[in-house]
C-alpha cells in the first residue's frame, strides 16, 4: 500500500516537472532575442526538465489516488528539490567554473524567493540568465505548486493538499472561492495583475524593458535578485525606489486580502485586516524612527537623505525583499539590526514573504497579554481576537510551537555555521536571512558581498535554511518523523 502511494506521488512529481519545463520558453525567447548565446544551454535544461517528468509519469501513469495530507508533504518537498536541481541545468552550462552547490544555491534562492546570490559581475551576466533568475522569483513566489493546483485538476490530479502544504501562513484553511483551483486561479490572477502594473510603474520610471521586468519579478515575489551588483542604487533614482517602496509593502499583505478588495471594488478588506495595519504602522514608524537616527548620528548630512536610504532598505529587509540601495551595514549597528529584527516579523500571511508573519506575531503578543492579564484575574475570561474573531485555541498552540521550532531553528543552523568557522555575526544574520528568505546578511554575507565566500558545507547548511523557510517548517520536518512513515 505504501508503494502504490509513492507511485502516485511520482505520477503527480512528474506531471509538476513538465509545467515547469514549459517555463524555459522564457529565458530561450530572451536568447534569441539578446543574442546572449545562451539559449541551447535553456533548450537543454528543459528537456531534462520535460524528460524527466515525462519519464516519471509514463512509469506511473497507472496509479491515480487523491492526494493525502502525507502525499502533499512529501510532493511538495521533492517538487521544490527537483525544480530547483532543474533550474541549476542552464547555469551549470552557461557560467564557467559554476560549481553544482553553488547553482543549487542560486536556483534554491530563486524559487524560494530568498535573493541570496553567489554570482558576481551581474551587470554583465547574459540577459537570459537574469531573467530566468527572476522568473524563479516569480514563479515561487506565489509557489509554482499552487499555480500546479490550477493546472493539474485537468489532468485528473486532486490539489487542495498541495494547496495546504505549499500556500504561505497559518491561515491554510480560508477560501477565497468555493473550489480550490479556483482559489489558486484567483490568487495568481492577483498576483500577476499586480505584477504587470508594476512593470509598466518601473519602466515609466526610467528602467529599460528588461530591467523592468526584472525587479518586479522580484518585487512582487519579495525576492531581491537584481540585475546589478549594486542593486537598486544602480539606478540612483527617487522615482524607481519610491515605486518598488510602494510595491514591497503591497506584496507584503495577504494577497488574499487584495482579492477581496478587488472583487467588492473596496477599501473595507484593507480596514478588516488587523495585519495589514499593524505591519503598516510598525514599518512606516520604523522608518521614520532610522530615518532620525542616521540623521542625528551624522550618518546623512541631510534629514531627507537620511529619510531616503532608511525608508527604501527597511522596508525592502522588513518584507523580506532584500534590495539595498546603499551599503546599510556601514550604518550605526542599531539600525540593521533594527531591520533584520523587523524580516522575522512584519510580513502578513498569505504574502509572498518570509519569517513568523504578522498573523502569529500579533497572536503571541496579544496571547502574552491574556496571560498576564490572568496572572493578576486568575478568573477573567478572555479571548485572543484577530479581526474581531476569537482564535482558535488550536491555532495559539500551533503558533506557540512554531516559534518554538523557528528559534530552535535558527539557533542550531546558526551553531553549525558557527563551528564550521564563519565568526557569529555573519552566521547568524546568513542564517537569519535564508531562513526568513530576505537574503543579505551582516559582515561577510553584507548588501555588499554575495555569499561565494561561504564553503561548501556552510552553503548547504543555508540552502536547507532557505527551504525549510519557504516551506515554514512543518512541511519539511514532518517528513523526519516516524509517525509520517507509519502506516
């Protein structure tokens, strides 16, 4: 019985490797156009992709079970492993002396909307390869198993456990639409209607077509890869970091909850959202807030200036995004550390950003205060509310044991890295900023480097950081356990 639901989830694996051997067509059409003379290595990378995933279905063809709660697991797992292995195809074949661990690191970044990059010279990097790493944004940043959800269903595949395991956030359970394809559809009808509206801001801003494309890629996926190895301060522009500022803090939401707004033609979805306003509120007051500090600490000679830089780069490390448009690690230690305690928490669920999210930081904090409040009533009766609704009991214990998991999690990436040799301030911000998929770190993984200094072992130990971040979790730890294995 165990291997015919293994079969099962190979036949699914492989039908997922196909879609996502469609998705070459992009970088290809890009070589042809550019003339980088990188499309035979695109051409080749998808028909490993579409041979594998056909060889997989072909063999499994036979078997079709609707997906369990463990089938989603372990799909989602292998999928994002597969894909990113997929993906590193081109760059192994383009990029001379590109090692596999270090593709595997890139590809992994793309996908899982980290933006941590081992590549340096970008600025001359062929334009199909910069536009298949932000498409890798792209593409996970939603979760390319979601778009499957939408797609597989034709193809006789069940996937709302796919759904359950991929989509981002606590809230696993809300419908938008009556079926889950539908709800899939919608979610990346939103998703890619912000991201064209935010294409056509960039380049009236003054970016070139392929730039444009680029930095939304990365913009609304929250990722961070750039066209250039100075990031957005390539640009040096107001225009351009005032319209990725105002896109960041709109991919942070609850895409969800910009669906529903869309749909009713009102504000009242926004107003509902109690994380939407308390990310809102605690971002732009952070802002303000570095913005004084760099001014009276003379990092800036002018309060605007000061106000500038501060604004762009917290708000692109609070969500997760990871663009810099200075050098922020020269800035008194306050303020980054400021900001990379701001990535753990600020980011809405059903966003395309990473760390505890909003949604459990409120629900800790307001838990927090019910004990105390008990603590001094030990007879008060007093729920937890989001929204106007009582959480679950349930949902608070999910969330205790999430952040729990979470700090374990980074305190042990960390003390591996630690004892690998990297010295503790760059350890712990790489492991911060993979696990909360934000990418730059502090020290020798700062806005200023990539992370080629790293070795081998201390590349691999953030590359599963990155996963387990992504997938929050569960959905990799459950996989550990010998209950998932139990009949």
């Amino acid at each position: 019985m165990r291997c015919k639901r293994l079969l099962s989830v190979a036949r699914v694996l492989g039908l997922m490797l196909v879609v996502f051997g469609l998705t070459y067509l992009a970088p290809v059409a890009a070589a042809i156009v550019y003339g980088d003379g990188t499309g035979a290595h695109f051409l080749d990378g998808m028909i490993a992709s579409l041979g594998l995933g056909g060889i997989l279905w072909l063999a499994t063809r036979r078997h079709r079970a609707d997906l369990t709660p463990r089938d989603g697991f372990l799909l989602v797992f292998l999928g994002w492993i597969l894909m990113a292995a997929m993906a590193a195809v081109p760059l192994l074949l383009a990029l001379e002396g590109l090692s596999f661990t270090d593709a595997f690191f890139e590809t992994m970044s793309g996908l899982t909307t980290t933006g941590a990059t081992v590549l340096a010279n970008l600025d001359t990097l062929p334009e199909a390869i910069n536009l298949w790493r932000h498409t890798l944004h792209w593409l996970g940043g939603m979760g390319i198993i979601v778009l499957a959800v939408a797609i597989l269903p034709l193809l006789g595949v069940g996937g709302r456990q796919l759904y359950r395991a991929e989509v981002p956030g606590p809230l696993k359970e809300t419908r938008l639409t009556p079926r889950i394809t539908e709800t899939a559809k919608a979610l990346w009808l939103v998703y890619a209607g912000i991201t064209a509206a935010c294409i056509a801001a960039l380049k009236l801003a003054g970016m070139t077509w392929l730039d444009a494309v680029c930095h939304a890629f990365s913009t609304l996926s929250l990722g961070g890869f750039s066209t250039h190895d100075a990031s957005v301060g390539h640009f040096d522009s107001v225009a351009i970091e005032i319209v990725i500022t105002l896109f960041m803090l709109v991919a942070a939401m609850n895409f969800g909850t910009h669906f529903l707004a869309l749909r009713h033609g009102t504000w009242n979805a926004y107003l509902r959202d109690s994380e939407a306003k308390t990310m809102l509120a605690l971002i732009l007051r952070s802002c303000a807030a570095i913005g004084a500090y760099l001014w009276l600490t003379a990092t800036y000679p002018s309060f605007w200036t000061a106000l500038r830089h501060a604004t762009f780069n917290l708000v692109s490390i609070a969500t997760t995004t990871g663009f810099a448009s200075v050098d922020f690690e020269k800035w008194p230690m306050f303020a980054p550390l400021w900001m990379l305690f701001l990535s753990c928490v600020a980011c809405s669920s059903g966003s395309t950003g990473g760390g505890i999210k909003m949604f459990r930081t409120i629900t800790l904090f307001r838990h927090a205060n019910r004990e105390m409040l008990r603590s001094l009533h030990p007879s008060a009766v007093a729920a937890v509310r989001m929204n106007g609704t009582a959480v679950p009991g349930d949902v608070i214990y999910g969330v205790l044991a999430f952040i729990h998991v979470y700090t374990m999690t980074i305190v042990t990436l960390t003390l591996a890295l630690v004892v690998s040799g990297l010295d503790f301030i760059s350890a712990l911000s790489a492991v911060v900023a993979c696990v909360n998929n934000m990418g730059p770190g502090l020290n020798k993984v700062g806005p200023a480097t990539t992370y080629a200094v790293l070795s081998d072992f201390q590349t691999w130990v953030l590359t599963a950081g990155m996963l387990l971040g992504r997938l929050e979790l569960f959905t990799v730890m459950v996989l550990f356990t010998r209950a998932f294995w139990r009949k």
